[in-house]
C-alpha cells in the first residue's frame, strides 16, 4: 500500500499536502481501494469557507456513496476538475491526479 510520509492523514482516510502557500486535498490509497470502482465525485463547495469535519463532498463509487470531510478549516478554492470525466483518476493515482480539492495554505497550519 502506498503511504508517502510527506502527507497529513485523518482517521477518515482523507490526506493533506502543504506546498508553498498552496494545501492539496485527497483521499488515501486505503480509502480508494475500499470503495471499489469510483464512478463520479461530487464537489459543489468551491468557494465556499468549510469547517474541519464538515462535509466537503462525496465520492460515488459502483456500489456505495462515500461523504468526504474537512481534515482542515477553510475556503475551497479549487476542484479538480479532470474527475468530472475521469474520476477513476482516484483509483488509479490517489495521491497524484486524483487530488480534489486545493485550499490558500494560510488556512492550513499543520
């Protein structure tokens, strides 16, 4: 399984990147292969000021719908826009194309 020690990880499977003033957010390579087959992601909070634990979206996969969390506070800035039509990208890169969601890293204090 694939684990890269420079990540912040939730018990919910959920992993941040700080670079710069930039924050990455994920799901883990745990997470992905335990939902199966992902089929859509669903993120409509671009935008939006989102407290740690709160819902930020869901993941759809070929049998369940997953909720995705907050592992930190703050404004989505950007989705990724490239699962809209590929969202098997988290299945097949978790930690690289399959990213979600990017926040300013002023929010981010790790």
């Amino acid at each position: 399984m694939n684990i890269p020690a420079e990540l912040k990880y939730t018990k919910d499977h959920e992993w941040v990147k700080v670079e710069g003033n930039q924050a990455t957010i994920g799901i883990t390579d745990f997470a992905q292969g335990e939902l199966g087959d992902i089929v859509y992601v669903d993120i409509s909070t671009v935008g939006q000021q989102i407290k740690q634990h709160d819902v930020f979206g869901t993941v759809e996969a070929v049998k369940t719908v997953s909720d995705l969390y907050m592992p930190i506070s703050g404004k989505v800035v950007e989705f990724n826009k490239a699962l809209e039509a590929a969202p098997e990208k988290v299945n097949s890169d978790a930690y690289g194309e399959g990213w979600m969601v990017k926040f300013p890293n002023k929010c981010c204090r790790t």
